[in-house]
C-alpha cells in the first residue's frame, strides 16, 4: 500500500495526501484489486472522525476514526455508496475536517508575471509537499503554528525571486488564525535558459557585536562586491552557510542589508548561533506559539529548508543543527529534516547534480566527529543515487572530504576566519569565501581569500618561519584534496613531490601570540632544501589542472 497516494475528489478539490496528517490511515489500500481511489468524505462527530473513500467499483470502505496517543485507529466496513453523494459530501464537510485537527487550507496559484498559469511547481510548509496543476493551483493541508510558512521550490526556467539582491518571494507567512489561507506566487520566466552561472558560498560572518559587523561590512562585503563585479557577465547566487550572526537577533537585519545589492541573490540557511538562545527548535517545542528558536531567522530570511533549481542544479538548503536552547544543540538532521529531503529529492531526477548547503560538516576526520552532523550516514543515503557537492562551515577550518563516489564535501574556511581574531581560520586557510562556477554538467571551484589575488591559492613558508620545521620549506594548500600534485624545485631542478603532513599552523599560531589549540590540518606539506640552495620554487596543480607557483629566495 502506498500511504502517499492521492485521494481526489475532484479536479477542482485537488489532492488529499494521507501522509500530510490531516488524514493518518494505517492501511491506503483500494477496496478491489486495480480500482481507483475517487473520493474520500469526512464527517465531524464528536471527537470522532468518520471517513468512507470508494474505488471505481462502487464499493467502499467506511471507517471510525479516533484520537488516542497522537495516533488514529481504523475500523474497517464494507459499503455501497453512491458516487455522486459522496463528491458532495467531500466538498461539504472538509473544511470542519480540518478544523477538527487545528490544521489550516493553503490555497494558492503559481503564475507567470503575464499571468500564465506554471504547472508541475512544489510547494511545501516544510513537512507536507504538493504539485501545481495544469492550472497553475494547489492545495496544502498544514498546522500553520508547527509550519508557519509555505514557500515554492522556483523552476529552473524562472528567476529567482529577490528583493534588493536578497532571496525574497519564494515564501509566504500563514495566518494561524484562519482555516483557510491564500498563497499566490508569481515567478517571471527566464528570457533564455542558464548554462553557466557562477555559486559563491560564504560560511560563518558570526558577527556578535558592532565591531565585528564593521569588519564584515569593510573586509569581506567589499571583497564579495569585487568579485560579483569581474564575473558580472554570469548570473551569481550567494549562499550564506549559517552563524551569520553570534546569538546576536538584533544584527540580523544589518547583516541582511550588508549582504544586499552586491550582484547576486543572496539566499542564507542556519547555523547554531542563528537561533534565539532563550527557546528549542521547534521540533522540540511543545507549543510554538510561545516561541521557538528558528522564529527570529524565519522573520529575517524565510524557511531553514528549501530548494531552488538553476541550470542543471538542484539546490539544497537545510538545517543540520538540533537546538536545545541557551546555546547547548547537537550536529544531527532531525527526522522531520531527513523526511523533509527525501520527499524534496523525490522530485529530482536521479543522476542530476544536487548541491546541499548546511552548517555543520557531515564528512570531517581530522578531528574527532570534526563537528560533523552525527547522522550524517542517513544522508547519505538519500543522496546517494545523485551527483552531490556538499557545502559546510562551522569548524573554521577547512577540509575537502568524498564519502562516496557521487559526493563530495567542501567543508570551507570561514569569512571570519578564526572568530575575527585576525586574517586567518584555525588551519591557516585565509579568511574568505568558496567561488564555484557552474557550465552544464560541469562544476569548478576556487577558494577566495579576501584581500588577496584569486590566484592565491597556498601559502609558502621559508626555513626557520615554521617553528616545528625549522629545517623546511612548508606549503599551507588549503583547498588540497587527493587529485592534486605539489612539486618542488631547487635551484630550478625538479627535486620530486613535497612530503604531507599534519600540524598546527604556525600563521594561526602567531595570530593567537603562541596559543596553540591541539587541531591539527593535513593541507600541509614540506620539503628540506640543502644547504647551499640559492630558491626553491614550488609548483601546485589542482584537480582541473590549474597552476599555482611561489619561488621564494634563501
């Protein structure tokens, strides 16, 4: 039996889904073998619910349905009914239905901006998920209190709808004291479709306090600005990887507007500062109405979960921090998050390229769990039959990891480096930002230190720079994976590859004046010149077969 099936009344009743909640049947089976569900009527009667449905036979189930333990028990009876009678019976009764479980009608459209009905759209309230029709309509049946939006999942052949360069639009807040709420959308269609466009991934602003605000606003702002400029004849989205702010709910709106207007649309997701510290995350909390963690974020930017298409991408946004309140939380996807994918996912063709964005790496081992999502094998399986790039912050380090053949991780530097303690993250990586460039099938990527040359790809250390490898050259590769080749030169004579290595970085360390952490990166490698060496150069090589080279004199 298929518990996602649709009961349809009619076309213009459109879709109930037994699994959205306003029904909960243990068995969604047809009366007979190969019939049709037609219709399903619900009828208040005391804290009872009674339901029939029919299959194109003519015969039918009738049911008492009642509350025990958050669940619902099913009687089984057999009957006859007439089809007619209980079309009208759908139409008559489903609103009470509704009411009799708190739960609110989201009625909307999706159209063009020449009102041309779009078709085949998702939307969701975060858990529940439907289709517009040919007409351009849908229906959801939600808890606006647990759910307090509904939002769209934009097609790749529209716009992404912003506001002042900000994602904006795709989402809409429920009214909670209404049964029914009207949702329309509007989505302007792309003059021609996208090939290639240009994904900037910006992790942990983590502004706490004025001061560090203006340090966003002068160092990284600027910088993001710049690069949007020189790549101005490609379409750019921003995604901001969570800790956009440091529990501080008042920076919000400053942080919104300092990312606004810079030359792309600038979406945003969660990280464990972004909750409002006094509550849980409204998983965890019995009664939203009273406040809940995510209530500040959903205010300033829209849903913790969403999706949007362009080009050949499927883009993924989600929530990977579990929040207890006054900052305590768990790296984990909670069930309802992972439910929530699978059913998104469920739209996506397999083999297509999903790109999910989150907080929290799933995927570390240079440190112990490396503050990854404790669940993370769970999401992997649903990603599995797809080509993944997975975006990540959180640990201010950087680290490229692949737990599969099909996924990769780029769990990046931060743009506040080390907590704005200097220009640097606790591995050395510079303070910056992730520039993906995207032409079909085809995804390139290029770390971006602020300040400095996008060709600037490693740091070069001299003999006696790196105080527990005094005798060496040492080269900090921060975006290193597996695929790279890093060759040095003595003297202008190929000496071989340099020897990896893990360590604290001495840069980090000198930014901290000598206070070591105990994390240790393996983006490190080393080579020892002889001791009448007049240079050494050494000579990177990334995966796509870019070149990166730094001489040093001795």
């Amino acid at each position: 039996a298929d518990r996602r099936r649709c009961i349809s009344a009619s076309a213009d009743l459109g879709c109930f889904w037994a699994h959205h909640g306003f029904l909960r049947f243990p068995d969604c089976r047809p009366v007979a073998d190969g019939a049709d569900l037609i219709g399903v009527v619900v009828v208040l009667a005391s804290s009872s619910v009674h339901c029939c449905w029919t299959g194109s036979c003519g015969s039918g189930i009738w049911g008492l349905l009642t509350e025990g333990e958050g669940t619902m028990k099913l009687e089984q009876k057999w009957y006859s009914a007439a089809r007619g009678t209980l079309f009208a019976a759908v139409l008559l009764f489903q609103l009470n239905a509704i009411a009799a479980f708190g739960q609110t009608v989201v009625k909307g459209s999706v159209k063009d901006n020449t009102g041309k009905p779009i078709s085949g759209v998702v939307v969701t309230d975060g858990a529940h998920f439907n289709t517009t029709d040919a007409e351009g309509n849908y229906v959801l049946n939600t808890d606006p209190t647990r759910y307090p939006m509904v939002y769209i999942s934009t097609p790749a052949a529209y716009e992404l709808p912003s506001k002042e360069g900000v994602a904006d639009g795709f989402y809409q807040y429920l009214d909670a004291g209404k049964s029914e709420n009207q949702c329309d959308f509007v989505l302007t269609k792309r003059q021609k479709p996208v090939d290639e466009f240009v994904y900037i991934v910006l992790s942990d602003p983590q502004v706490r306090n004025e001061k560090q605000l203006d340090r966003f606003r002068t160092e990284t702002v600027p910088d993001l600005k710049q690069t949007a400029d020189s790549l101005k004849n490609f379409e750019i989205v921003g995604m901001g990887l969570g800790d956009l702010v440091w529990d501080a709910m008042n920076l919000y709106a400053p942080y919104r507007q300092a990312v606004s207007n810079l030359g792309m649309t600038m979406f945003q997701l969660m990280g464990n500062h972004d909750f409002n510290l006094l509550y849980k995350s409204i998983t965890q909390t019995d009664h939203p109405a009273d406040g809940y963690g995510e209530q500040n974020y959903y205010q300033s930017f829209g849903p913790a979960n969403y999706s949007f298409n362009i080009g050949k991408v499927h883009v993924i946004a989600m929530k990977d921090i579990d929040y207890d309140g006054n900052k305590k939380y768990t790296e984990r996807f909670t069930p309802e998050d992972l439910d929530w994918l699978r059913k998104d996912l469920s739209y996506v063709p397999k083999g297509n390229i999903v790109f999910l964005n989150v907080h929290a790496p799933v995927a570390n081992n240079t440190v112990a769990a490396g503050g990854n999502a404790r669940n993370a094998n769970a999401l992997f399986q649903l990603l599995r039959p797809y080509q993944v790039h997975i975006f990540s912050g959180h640990t201010h380090f950087y680290e490229n990891q692949s737990p599969a053949p099909t996924i990769y991780e780029h769990n990046i530097g931060a743009a506040c480096g080390a907590w704005w303690a200097g220009h640097v993250n606790r591995c050395g990586a510079p303070n910056g930002y992730l520039v993906v460039q995207v032409k079909g099938d085809d995804v390139k990527w290029r770390y971006k230190a602020t300040g400095c040359s996008p060709d600037y790809q490693f740091r070069l250390y001299q003999p006696g720079e790196f105080e527990s490898q005094k005798d060496y050259i040492v080269a900090n590769i921060w975006d290193w994976d597996w695929t790279y080749t890093v060759n040095w030169y003595e003297d202008g004579v190929l000496k071989g590859a340099m020897q990896a290595f893990d360590d604290e970085d001495q840069d980090y360390i000198n930014m901290v004046k000598g206070k070591k952490t105990g994390y240790r990166t393996r983006h490190l490698f080393r080579a020892q010149p002889s001791k009448d060496a007049k240079s050494v150069k050494v000579v990177v090589k990334n995966r796509f077969g870019e070149i990166f080279t730094e001489e040093i004199k001795l």
